[in-house]
C-alpha cells in the first residue's frame, strides 16, 4: 500500500489526517527502532553488573558502589530536563539526536574500561553516560510516535521491552564470561551502543511525525498544568519509584537469598538477575496488547498491584529453595516493567502532539530524579534489617501510582486513552 512518511525536513501528516501506510515497512521501522534501543541501552547498567569487581578493585565503600548507578539517573535528569528545557527532541531530527548520544555515551563507558582506575573519574563518566542516554530514550519514544496512532500501546511496549532487555544485557555479558572480567563487559556494552546508533539511523520518520516545533518555553507549563498529564505523571513517578531500585537491588538480593537457601553462585545469581530484569521485555509487549484492548490505566493499575505485592512478598521467599524464588523473581519481573511503556503511550495521547517529545522528556526527568532516591535507600534498609525485607518501603510508589491512574480514568480526558478505552 502507498505511504505519505514525514521527512526530516519537517513534512508530515497530523493525527487527524487518513494516511495510506504500508503495514510491513511500519512494522520493519519498529523492528529497528526496537533492536537500536536495545543495544544503546546496553549502557545503562554496564558498570552497575560489574559492581563487586570495580568495588573491589578501586577499594570502594558501599555508598560509592552505589552512586556508580546513581549517576547515570542524576546524568539522565540533567540531560532530560536541559532536552525538554530546550524542547531538543522536538527541534533536531530525533534519529540524529539518538545516534550522537548513543555514540557520547559508548566513549564515556569505553574510557571507563580502558583508561578509569579510581571512582571519581568514573562518577564523572557515568554521569555523562546518564546525560547521553536522555537522547536516547526520549527520542526513541518520539519516532515511534511518528509511525504508529493505532497500536501505540503495542509500539511503546515493544520498545520499552527492547530497553529492558538492553538493560539486562550486561548482567548476560557478565553470567557467560565476565565474572572476574569487568573490561570486557564495559567494552561489550560500549560495542552495542556503537552498533546501535548506527543502526538507528535507517529507520526513517513515520507519516504521523510531527513537523519540528519552534521553541517555546511556555510549552512546560502547558504540560504541567494539564490535570490529567498531572495524573498519568504521578501514576508513572509511582512504578518508577519500585521499578529502578528492583533492577539495581535484585543482583545482591539474590545473592543474598540464594546463600540464605544454601545455594552459593555468583553467575547463577547474575543469570537469574538477568532474566528477572529481561522477562519484562515480554511484559512490556504482553500489556501494550491488553492496553490497546482493555484500556491504559485498567493494565498499568493492574501491573502496579501484582508489583507492589512481590515489593513485600519477596520478604516472605527470601531463602526458600530454587524452585520457589526463580518463578516469583520472574513473575515480578514480567510485571515491574509492563505497565512502564502505558504512561509514556498515554502522555503521547493526552499532550500536544507538536510538543510530545518534550512532554515525554519531562515526564522521564522526573520520574529519573526519583529513582534516585529508591536506589539510595534500599541499601540503607538492607543495612537495618537485611536483604529480606529491603523492597518493602517501594511499595508506597505502585499504591500512589494506582490511585492516581483510577483517578484519571474517573476523567472525561480517558476518553483520549487506547482509542477510548481509558
């Protein structure tokens, strides 16, 4: 079938308009688009999953292991906020902006394995690999927009899987060979995100890509003063709060768990990490179907119950045998993400379609800064009371996200979500 795509050069349809789109090459974008997300985000926990190694290594403490993983979100913020200040990812071609920064952060984790021996040159490179990776993420969200109106949820959820299993990928680099080995899991990392900001530079703009928007600073406060962007906002803040500090606790709870159970392995521990976090590509694209069919804020409160509950429930099997944890680590870990890529596909509908890129930079911003503060205290509550009980404080962010997400769909706004279904 024929297809009128934007260009870089700022054509476009609008959202409103019919447009003729030929289903293989949409899908054949999304694919690309998916596969580049994926090894860019490779970055993120690429010093995170060799943190014992660097530890020991550099002779760091607990606190400075710590904020090896805290300055990527700290970076991410800056990053994401100058890009929504600037409204960067609506005013440079976003294909371009995610190519550059994917290549910015690479170097930054390169130097790191090749020329870093000490924690603040480190902390200063993973910063800027936070600081790179907001033209990643973002963007990413933005040229999928461009190609999908119905099915969005689908989209979003692919991609969002895409970045979870790319976040995984270094706890895999580690379990097949990079224990001991912390360069050659950094030079991996730093590899994929080459390879995948280039690769993100044949997926061409789709036919519903909105035209490069001027820049306007009163684009913010529309979005932050728009109730029910507000409440989809504070739904996303809330599975933020749980969902990072799983992914970067979830390695020394199992640790933690399985010795507890008398099981003492290392790489098996950074394998069932792995999955834990990478089964949540799946959840990400199981929930953009049921979004799409049942309605964004009946899958994202769904998702947040049955995550809040394993933020306790992981007390209760902590050191119980194999066949018992591995299941609800999983379980957990199909659904912490699921419902992640649902509140970006629900911002792309509720905000203004020339501004949805920063509207969608914002929103991570934010919800980054968070994560910051769930990544700092975990450890200080498996300092009081052990690894057992060290998730259950997170729960407080699925129950806040819930009630905002029933509150939003109680609006007339909801009739925008999913094609109407809320």
């Amino acid at each position: 079938m024929p297809e009128r795509a934007g260009g870089d050069d700022g054509t476009s349809v609008t959202s409103g308009q019919s447009v003729e789109i030929d289903r293989r090459r949409q899908y054949r974008m999304l694919l690309l688009l998916a596969v580049a997300e994926l090894l860019a985000m490779t970055l993120w926990f690429s010093a995170s999953a060799v943190g014992p190694e660097l530890a020991a290594a550099w002779e760091l403490t607990s606190a400075e292991t710590t904020w090896l993983t805290s300055a990527v979100q700290l970076g991410f913020v800056v990053g994401a906020l100058g890009s929504a200040a600037l409204t960067l990812s609506d005013t440079i071609r976003p294909r371009r902006l995610f190519a550059a920064s994917a290549l910015l952060g690479a170097a930054a984790t390169a130097l790191i394995a090749g020329a870093v021996d000490s924690f603040w040159p480190a902390l200063v490179l993973r910063f800027l690999t936070g600081v790179a990776l907001a033209g990643v993420y973002p963007p990413g969200m933005k040229i999928m927009a461009g190609w999908f109106i119905a099915g969005r949820g689908f989209a979003i959820g692919t991609l969002v899987g895409a970045l979870t299993v790319g976040s995984a990928m270094p706890h895999l680099l580690r379990a097949v060979g990079g224990v001991g080995r912390p360069r050659l899991v950094l030079f991996g990392a730093a590899g994929l995100a080459v390879l995948g900001g280039a690769l993100v530079l044949r997926v061409e703009p789709g036919p519903y890509q909105a035209p490069a928007a001027p820049f306007d600073p009163g684009a913010i406060w529309r979005i932050v003063n728009d109730r029910s962007t507000v409440l989809a906002n504070v739904g996303y803040f809330g599975h933020m709060w749980e969902l990072y500090a799983v992914w970067t606790w979830i390695p020394l709870y199992l640790v933690a768990s399985f010795e507890a159970g008398g099981v003492g392995s290392p790489r098996l521990a950074a394998l069932v990490a792995f999955a834990t976090i990478a089964v949540g590509g799946l959840g990400a694209v199981a929930a953009g179907l049921f979004a799409d069919r049942l309605g964004r804020t009946t899958v994202t409160s769904a998702s947040m119950v049955v995550s809040g509950s394993a933020c306790v429930g992981a007390g209760i099997v902590f050191g119980a045998p194999l066949v018992v944890v591995v299941p609800f680590v999983l379980v957990w870990g199909f659904a912490i993400v699921a419902d992640s890529a649902q509140f970006s596909a629900a911002i792309s509908e509720l905000a203004d379609d020339s501004y949805v890129g920063s509207a969608l930079t914002l929103q991570t911003a934010v919800g980054f800064l968070l994560t910051i503060g769930s990544i700092q205290l975990t450890p200080f509550v498996a300092e009081a009371v052990g690894w057992q009980w060290a998730f259950a404080p997170l729960v407080v962010g699925p129950i806040v996200g819930t009630i905002a997400m029933l509150s939003l769909r109680a609006r007339p706004d909801a009739a925008r979500l999913a094609g109407g279904r809320g």
